[in-house]
C-alpha cells in the first residue's frame, strides 16, 4: 500500500507543486472541503485536478462562491432543524359554508372569516370560487327548438341482436327542464335518493320512518342555512303534524326556542285560525321556522299561521315554511298572499290526482292527521 507523504497532507500550495506520479484518487482526497459542489462532478483527469488546485484564493471568496452552498456548508452548519407543523383537518359544515359565501357577499374580509372558523385562507378562497364556477355552471344553457331523431339498428351486420340497451330513469332530465320546478324545492342528490325510496309500496313501516327522519334532517339543515344569521332562530309547529318536526329541531338546536300553533275554524264566519298553544319567548326578535308535514292545495292551514304571526309582531320577512310535502297550487296561493316568506320543500306536488293520492297514504301510514287534503 502506497503511503502519502505528510508534505501532501499538511501544505496545499506543496502538493499543487508535488510531481503528479500519485494517482488522481489521491488528489480527490487532498482537496479542501470549500471546493464547491460543481468540482466534484467534473471529470476526474489528471489536468483537471491540477488546475482546481492551481486556483488563487480569491477565487475561493469571489461573488460567485456562495451561488451554490458548499460542502462544509452543508455538513457543518449549526443550523437548528426546521419546526414540524401539525396539520389539523377542520371540516365545514353545510351551513357554515352558506354563512361564509353570504357574509362574503355582504363585504365581510375573507382573512377575518378564516380566522373565526378556524380554516385557512386559501379555504375560504377556494369555496368563493367554487360557489361561483358552480352558480355560472347552473345558468340554463340555449337549447335549440328542435331535436334530430337519433335512429338505432336493432341488429348488427351480420344479423346478430345488440345487447339490451339502459332505459334511462325520468331523474335524467335536461338542465332545462330542471330549471322549471319550483323555487321552493330543494335540489340535493340525497333528498333524491330519499324521495325514489317512498315510492316503494312494500317498504316497512319501521324503514319509512327512517326515510322520513333523514328528509326532516335534511330539510331543517338546509333551512337553518338560509336564514339570516344576525338574529336567534325559534321554531313553531303546526298542529300536531308538526311535532315530529320540532323534535328533529330540537335535536340540531339544542338552545333555541319552540312553541306550537293549532288550527281551528272560527264558529261566526267558519274560517280557519291559527292560535299559540305555547309561544315561543323569542318571537319577534329571531327568525321563525313554521313546520308542518306538507302545505294542502289551499294552503289556509300556513296562511292562518303566517297571520297569528304577524299580529303576534313578527316580521314577514323572518318567516320560513318549511315542508315535506307541498301542494303547487297551494304553495302559490301562500306566495301570493305573502310574498316576503320564504318556503322550502323536499318535494312540490302537481295538482294530479294520482300523486296527492300517494301523499294521502303516505300521511296515513305514517299515523297523522291531515285537514285538508
């Protein structure tokens, strides 16, 4: 084994001047630790090295040295080790989401509405665009007035019949004719699902009742989401139909405020009123909820109870119906008697028999009563 003489290890300038009879691993070994990074990637020739340890001292601490960090640098820096953030996953809700893009609406700061709900500011960003690319996407888009047939062969060239085709089901329907249906049906994927589900006439009773308890779920939420977030939200149910809505109510607001209305008809003129069997303590000060099973084809039994509350000192505007099932000629009739209320509905019937039939014995097997059908 070769042994180096402590001349090449001690002296640089007296090894730049040593006689190259030394292989040119030896040099890589002898070069200072400040040669930057780009000197060990080229070529390992004799005149390479000898030219890198030929190089003045200034060029060691000229501008171009700290373009790329050296060796010692890297291997040697104190440099204490960068702190691990901890991501934490912070999930929005429905209506925290509908409260964010209504506050961002009114002109509220997005880095103030991150802050409260404890998100980042790019989330918040990201739902403001996402919410627009979306409303720009719902807009009906032109169709043309008339349609080319499209013409199938029912068997191939060689005589063979084509596999079945999908029949696909009436849901499917051109954004267009979406467009068309009521304002005050909500358009959820899930309520969907939930509505071809009560078609089934051998579904159990037990199982309805929990279909049925899913759409109240959904419904109040999307409810709660629309109402304006400045005042409390107190909630009244109509007669008893209304009970099991106001015990879904009670299980997502747990501190807000009930009461109930009952219908009755007047013994002089044999109209139909509406009085407070208990009031709720925050009436005329929160946004009210009116909750009933369905809105019958002449809704008297909602516009007595919008009455009670506006002689009671609420404001039209802070009243919301809020529905399972709604007749559209009588949910017109309610709109065109107050048009400041807002209502909201999982399903919105045509006045055809057929259907009003089926929510007739819907209502019967679900053990409530109904006034008029």
């Amino acid at each position: 084994m070769m042994t180096i003489p402590p001349a090449f290890a001690l002296d640089r300038r007296a090894n730049a001047d040593a006689p190259s009879s030394l292989p040119s691993f030896v040099f890589a070994f002898l070069r200072p630790l400040s040669v930057s990074q780009s000197h060990y990637a080229s070529p390992t020739s004799h005149e390479n090295h000898s030219v890198a340890m030929h190089k003045s001292p200034e060029y060691y601490s000229s501008p171009h040295e700290h373009r790329k960090p050296t060796w010692s640098a890297m291997v040697s820096s104190p440099e204490s080790p960068r702190p691990r953030f901890v991501r934490t996953s912070r999930y929005l809700r429905e209506v925290d989401r509908r409260n964010i893009l209504e506050r961002i609406q009114n002109g509220e700061k997005q880095s103030d509405l991150a802050k409260e709900y404890q998100v980042s500011r790019a989330a918040i960003s990201n739902l403001k665009h996402r919410h627009k690319r979306k409303s720009h996407s719902d807009e009906a888009m032109p169709y043309s007035g008339h349609s080319t047939p499209i013409s199938y062969r029912e068997t191939s060239p060689r005589g063979a019949p084509y596999p079945t085709r999908p029949r696909w089901s009436a849901s499917l329907t051109p954004r267009s004719m979406a467009a068309s249906q009521h304002s005050a049906e909500i358009q959820l994927p899930s309520m969907t699902r939930l509505l071809a589900q009560l078609q089934d006439h051998q579904l159990p009773d037990a199982k309805l009742r929990l279909v049925i308890d899913r759409m109240t779920r959904l419904l109040l939420e999307e409810a709660l989401g629309r109402v304006s977030n400045e005042k409390p939200v107190s909630a009244v149910a109509l007669d008893e139909r209304g009970e099991q809505f106001l015990h879904e109510f009670q299980l997502i607001e747990v501190s807000a405020t009930t009461g109930q209305l009952q219908t009755r008809h007047d013994s002089e003129d044999g109209s139909l009123r509406a009085a407070f069997v208990s009031k709720p303590s925050q009436l005329t000060t929160s946004s009210v909820l009116v909750l009933d099973t369905h809105c019958s084809s002449s809704g008297r039994e909602l516009i007595a109870a919008i009455q009670t509350l506006l002689h009671a000192g609420v404001n039209e505007r802070d009243i919301s119906l809020v529905t399972l099932f709604s007749h559209k000629r009588g949910l017109d009739c309610v709109l065109d008697a107050f048009p400041n209320v807002q209502c909201l509905s999982a399903k919105v019937l045509s006045p055809s028999t057929e259907r009003w039939e089926f929510l007739s014995e819907l209502q019967r097997r679900l053990a409530t009563r109904s006034t008029d059908l």
